[in-house]
C-alpha cells in the first residue's frame, strides 16, 4: 500500500464497501503477489472503482448494470464476484435472478442459463456456510 495515488486509495475504499469486508479480503487473498497482478490491481481501483465514488448510480444499481454487462460478456468468473456483491449491496435473490432472466432476451438463453447456473450454486454456497456458521455457535 506504499506510494499508492489518492485515486487508488478511493478505488480501495469504494471496493471495500462495494464488495464487504469479507468478499474484499478474499479477494486480496487470493490475489498473486507479481508484477501483471499487482498491475492489474491498481488499475482497477485506480480507474474501475474509484469512479464508483460518482454520484448517480447506488451500489445496487451498479451492481444490476455489472450482472448484465457481464452476462452479456460471458465473464463467468468475474460474474461469480459480482453476483456475491450484489448480495453485500442489498439486492435479494429474487433480483438477481430477474437480472439473470432479463438477460436472456438480449443475451441469448444460453448465456442467461449460465448466469442462472453460477447464482444458484453461489445462492447454495451462501446457505451452506450460513449453516456451517450456525453450527459452530450451538
């Protein structure tokens, strides 16, 4: 975090919220420590999320926008990251699934069927370590 531009450190800061402190820190993680990822991940939250900062668009809206962009894209894994942001934002399933289905009418069925696939094993993934969790505590 040396030497790092006051428009990285927002990108940072808009990350962190954007993503929750959970999903940001596994995000780090499981990051790789050399020079294509490190400059990879400057230019994202130099560029890419300190431009979440503007005004116009809440999280929510940014991250329906960013469901159907990525849809469109065919960017499975990225997809995978910003459907458990949507959760962070406050979008509930029911929403993300109505993003996913209206992106079949632009996008094709195939790539909506996709974005389906990934949101119901994310959705499972969510139940399954909520039940982890509240085992641990009884």
């Amino acid at each position: 975090m040396e030497n790092m531009t006051e428009k990285q450190l927002l990108g940072l800061k808009m990350m962190n919220g954007f993503f929750g402190e959970d999903l940001f820190n596994e995000l780090r993680e499981a990051s790789r420590d050399d020079l294509p990822s490190k400059v990879g991940s400057e230019y994202i939250a130099e560029t890419c999320f300190s431009s979440y900062a503007r005004p116009g668009l809440t999280f929510q809206q940014r991250s329906l926008m960013n469901i159907g962009m990525l849809i469109a894209l065919n960017r499975g894994p990225e997809l995978r990251i910003h459907i458990k942001a949507a959760l962070n934002n406050g979008l509930s399933e029911e929403q993300i699934v109505e993003a996913c289905r209206h992106a079949m009418v632009y996008c094709g069925v195939p790539a909506g069927r996709d974005a389906l696939s990934l949101a119901s094993e994310i959705f499972n993934e969510k139940k399954t370590s909520k039940g982890t969790e509240r085992a641990k505590l009884t």
